[in-house]
C-alpha cells in the first residue's frame, strides 16, 4: 500500500479473510515481505498479496506482453505482474532509490523472473523520456503522488489503445473525500489526477476501493 491507508478492525478482518481465500504467495514474495519489513521503514508501502493477486489476473486476462511500471519500491509489485507475463513478454521498472538496488533485484532472482525484468534507476521523468518509443500494454503507475499528472500525460502515447493504465493510492486514506480536502501537496496532486482522469474523453476508468484505492483506466 504506496503510501499507507488507515484501515478500521473490520476492513483488517475482511482484508484477512480474503487473504485466506486467494492463491497462496510463493517463496520469493514472501521473502520480500519480509526483508521490506527488515530493511526498510516504510513497508506499508507494500502492494499487499490481494493487490498482488489483482495484478497478476490483469495481466493474465488481457493478455499484456509489454508492461511498464512507476515505482518499483522492493520489487512485489514487479514480480506479481512479470510472473504473469507469457513467454517473452517484458516488464521495465522505474525506481528513484538506488539503495534499494540490492534487495529488488535479490528478490527478481529469488522469483526467477530476473531475465523478464529491466530495472531502471533513476528519476521516473527522465527515464521515460528515453523510453518513449516504447509502446506497452499495461502502464502501472505507483511513484511521487505529486507527479501522478505529468506521469499520466508522458505515459499515454505509450500505451496501445485498449491498454491498461492503473494508479494507485488515488484514494488516500480518505483525504480526496474530506471536506474541506487538506491542502498538503500530496493529497491536492491526487485530487487533480483523479478529476482529470474523470473527464478525460479518451478513456473509460473505475476506482477499485481495494486498500488505498486502485485506478483502473482503459485507453480507447
């Protein structure tokens, strides 16, 4: 969950239940759970293994071959939608934190996904710039709240029509539906995107209240 999300006792419990009712996560996830926990202060940050689970079935379902992804993080995220991939298929994934270099990629290994996967490191903007003549399926975008609309506007062209674009966070711990909304950048940054993507005309969308809420956004 990029950036965290309150839940009550109950969602906990639900959320857990559902968890018991899903494909069991493999050794490699696992282990990145739980070096997120060891090695880094923010593993609330983790997709989450329901979020996984919905990620590998999009890929499944729509047939993706060519995925892009904002915001590696420890690398769950990757591996759920790179373990889906068909024979061939490719993931690149973009990550600021060159810190965290080690353990994404140990994880990448672990999964035996390593070979699907081009992690890139480095500011999210620029490398897409280098990156736009690529053309992708899917576009997961999970990086700086703040930049979710210039993500969005350098990301579209690269995406086929009939392609996925999927955002996540766009709910923000309830932030986007408080009245007055709060004025911290992060959570007008949100607002923006999610009003944007409401009137954009080139494609149709829904947001999933699945943890910290997901965008599912399809191009025409």
């Amino acid at each position: 969950m990029r950036g965290g999300g309150v839940i009550s006792s109950m969602e906990e419990t639900i959320y857990k239940y559902i968890e018991e009712h899903i494909n069991p996560e493999n050794e490699a996830l696992d282990w990145v759970i739980k070096q997120t926990h060891v090695r880094t202060n923010h593993a609330r940050m983790l997709s989450g293994k329901i979020q996984g689970q919905l990620l590998r079935m999009l890929v499944q379902m729509t047939g993706a071959r060519r995925i892009l992804e904002l915001g590696t993080f420890t690398g769950f995220s990757a591996i759920c939608l790179a373990g889906a991939l068909p024979e061939g298929g490719h993931l690149d994934t973009l990550e600021l934190n060159d810190e965290l270099e080690d353990l994404i990629r140990e994880g990448f290994e672990r999964a035996g996904v390593a070979d699907k996967i081009t992690l890139h490191i480095g500011d999210c903007k620029q490398t897409l710039r280098q990156l736009r003549d690529h053309v992708y399926d899917i576009v997961y975008i999970d990086a700086n709240k703040r930049e979710y609309n210039e993500y969005y506007n350098l990301v579209f062209d690269m995406v086929r029509p009939g392609g996925l674009i999927l955002a996540d966070n766009v709910l923000w711990d309830g932030k986007v539906c408080m009245e007055p909304v709060p004025q911290d950048q992060q959570t007008q940054a949100i607002v923006r995107f999610n009003d944007a993507i409401a009137s954009d005309k080139r494609v149709e969308s829904v947001i999933l209240p699945l943890r910290d809420g997901l965008y599912l956004i399809r191009k025409l």
